[in-house]
C-alpha cells in the first residue's frame, strides 16, 4: 500500500476495467490478413431455449463506440448497439436447439453453433477469433481468446448480437408458453423458473439433458441431482 507525504497510509486508486479494442484485428489487418470475424455465444448456462451464436466482421472504418462483453452492458444499451453492429458490419447467426443440446452436449453444441455462425457470414474470413478456451471448426485460422468479449472488439460485437437475439427469442417463447416466465429469466435457473417446472411440467423448449429438467420429468434420482448441482 502507497503512503502520502505526512506518512498516512493511502487507498489504492480504483483500476479502470480494461474495454475491448480493436487492436487484434488491426493488426491482421496491417499483415495483410482480412476479413477478420469474431465470434461468441449467449445460452450456454439455462434449462431452456437454443444456444445462440453470432459472428461479427467490423468495418474497420466504422467500428461502433461503446463495444463491451454484454454481460457489462444493460439491456437498453445492447439494443442501440444491436442496431449499430448490425448497420455497420457483416453478421451471422446461428442456434442449436435443445435437442442438439440434448444430444451432443452443451459444449459441442455450442462449438458446432460458433462455427456455423462463421460459415454463414456473407463474407468468408480467412481469420476468426472466438471467445473462450476451445478452437472451432472453421475453414481459416482461429485463435481462442480466454475473456475475449471483454478484450477483442469483434467478439465483443458478437457477444452483443447474440444476447440481443436470444433474449427477443426467449421473449417470444415466454408469449407462446405463459407462466413460465421466460422472458424474465431467459431460461435461467432461478426460483421463479423451478416453480414453473413443478407446477408445470418441461416444454418442448426445455433441456432434458439438464438435471432440473430431468429431474422434472423422473428421469433422474434426487442423488443425481444433488450430484449435478453441487461442485466437486
């Protein structure tokens, strides 16, 4: 800890939250290699809906202010971003529903989500960077990139387009299916949405691979449950 002249201690001063640049693709850019996308996911974690992945090509000219993780962002913000990214830059998206989720798993789901984001762009990349640990199946370079919506504008960018998209579609699903509250949990696993499954069962939009769901449906004991919920 810092001192002040008089010999009192001093508090650190606040750090300032680091924000996405497009520092990553510029450089691509100045090698010569471009088109440049990013690419992320929104649904990885709820009991119900699609998994949701984007894929964002900026206009190196035109790169919208205010890019963030969305997750920093309130849900007015994202929409007036939505509408900017979408305007300015080259976008794709891509879901794979619960029965892929189901099926695969949420990991490979995902992953296959990502690189179908990617391949549908209108233009092809001959770089791709994606948000997290895992490289996906895309047919040019790809770099994985640990907190990369929070560091890389692109990602960052995609992670907007996939939020906002998935919550208009958990939205719409909340209109179709009332009583589940979906358009205020997204598909999250919180009390409201635990009662919901008691009092009324899974819908078709529900994760049976996800132990609540499950649990709902008596395809799972209380000890697998337990199991699935609480960390090793």
């Amino acid at each position: 800890m810092s001192r002040n002249a008089t010999g009192g201690a001093r508090l650190p001063l606040d750090e300032e939250v680091p924000r996405p640049t497009f520092r990553r693709e510029r450089a691509a850019l100045k090698r010569g290699v471009w088109p440049v996308a990013g690419c992320d996911e929104a649904g990885r974690g709820p009991l119900a809906g699609p998994v949701v992945a984007a894929a964002v090509i900026l206009n190196p000219d035109d790169v919208p202010r205010g890019l963030d993780d969305s997750k920093r962002l309130t849900p007015e913000r994202r929409e007036v971003l939505y509408q900017r990214i979408c305007a300015r830059a080259q976008v794709a998206v891509a879901l794979a529903p619960p029965s892929r989720i189901d099926r695969d798993n949420i990991l490979r789901a995902s992953l296959w989500a990502l690189a179908r984001a990617v391949s549908s762009l209108p233009v092809k990349p001959r770089l791709v960077f994606v948000d997290g640990r895992d490289r996906i199946d895309a047919s040019c370079d790809c770099q994985a990139v640990i907190g990369g919506d929070g560091l890389v504008a692109s990602i960052a960018a995609a992670s907007i387009v996939a939020k906002v998209t998935r919550d208009r579609l958990m939205t719409a699903l909340g209109a179709a299916h009332p009583g589940y509250g979906f358009e205020r949990h997204m598909g999250y696993s919180v009390p409201e949405h635990f009662a919901a499954l008691d009092r009324l069962g899974p819908t078709i939009h529900h994760r049976r691979s996800f132990a609540p769901v499950a649990s709902a449906l008596g395809e799972t004991s209380t000890e697998e449950l337990v199991a699935a919920i609480l960390p090793l």
